[in-house]
C-alpha cells in the first residue's frame, strides 16, 4: 500500500473498505448467479441468452477483481470467507430455481437494478473524495447499465416470440 495513495483519500478509508467488501459479496454472488444461470436455462432462444449469461458471468469476476485491488491498495483485505458474502452483501442471491429462459432474465435485470443503485450510490458517496475509487467505480457502474440493457433486450425479444406464437 502506497501511503501518500491513501493519504489522499479524502474520507475514512476504514468506512469505504468495508463499503468495497459490501460491493466485493455483490459482484462474487452475481458472478454466480450468472454463471449456474447460464448452466440450468431452459427455453427459447436459450443459446443467445447464455451467450449474455456467461459474458456477463465474466464481467462480475472481472468486477471482483477490480475491487478486490482497490480494497488492498487502501491497506485492506478482500473478504477471505464466502460466508461473508451473504452477510455483506447489497443484493443479495437469486437461485435460478425455475430455470425458464424468462425466470432466468427477470431475475438477473432485478440484480442488475440493484447493482446500479449500489454504484451509484457508491459514486455519489466517493465525489470529491477518493477520485481513484471514483473511477473504479464509474467503470463497473457503465458496465452494469449496459448489463441491464442487454439483459432487457433479450426479454423483450423473447417475449415478442412468445407472443408470436400465441398470435398475437
Ligand atoms: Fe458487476
Ligand atoms: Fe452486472
Ligand atoms: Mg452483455
């Protein structure tokens, strides 16, 4: 850890690691949400949708990771325990339990919405204090709004099918 880095952290770094690891739970819980997701789905247009699935699986590991290194550059430690995650996280966990295509979207737009609001929460919390933080967090937050939108997208696109094929 750098400590002029830190020294210029214009907040209490020991509140905003442990908001990180807050965020940290989120991204390792949507990370595997995604990720089984992908594996269970069933329906229509299946192929397309885990193709999105497994994309953004791969974007929430790559989230981790970006948080992960902030909360050691400001002297912290990333949760060691998984436990952990369901205690801190924002978001909380979906088990794609019914695994039709449509369940499998709601339910993942749903853990995107939160995900925006957690960013953007976060945003606001770090303006002005930590501009380091501030982009990190910036990055994700683009990456969940365009998760939201992708994920929105292929409903209305299966839903158009569906409808379809009811005739209407
Ligand atoms: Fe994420
Ligand atoms: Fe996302
Ligand atoms: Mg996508």
């Amino acid at each position: 850890m750098g400590t002029k880095g830190i020294a210029i952290v214009d907040m209490d770094v020991k509140k905003l690691i442990g908001v990180l690891n807050k965020a940290f739970s989120d991204e390792w819980l949507a990370y595997y949400q995604y990720w089984i997701g992908a594996k269970v789905v069933k329906g229509p247009m299946k192929e397309a949708v885990i193709a999105e699935l497994t994309e953004h699986a791969a974007d929430e590991l790559r989230h981790a990771d970006m948080l992960a290194t902030r909360i050691l550059q400001l002297g912290g430690t990333p949760v060691t325990e998984p436990k952990e995650w369901y205690k801190l996280t924002n978001c909380g966990y979906d088990a794609p339990e019914d695994p039709f295509v449509k369940a499998v979207l709601d339910q993942n737009i749903k853990g995107e919405q939160c995900a925006i609001m957690t960013y953007k929460n976060l945003l606001n919390y770090t303006l002005n204090k930590d501009p380091v933080t501030y982009n990190i967090v910036l990055q994700i937050l683009q990456d969940e709004v365009e998760h939201e939108e992708d994920l929105q997208a292929d409903l209305e696109d299966l839903l158009t099918m569906l409808n379809v094929h009811k005739g209407k």
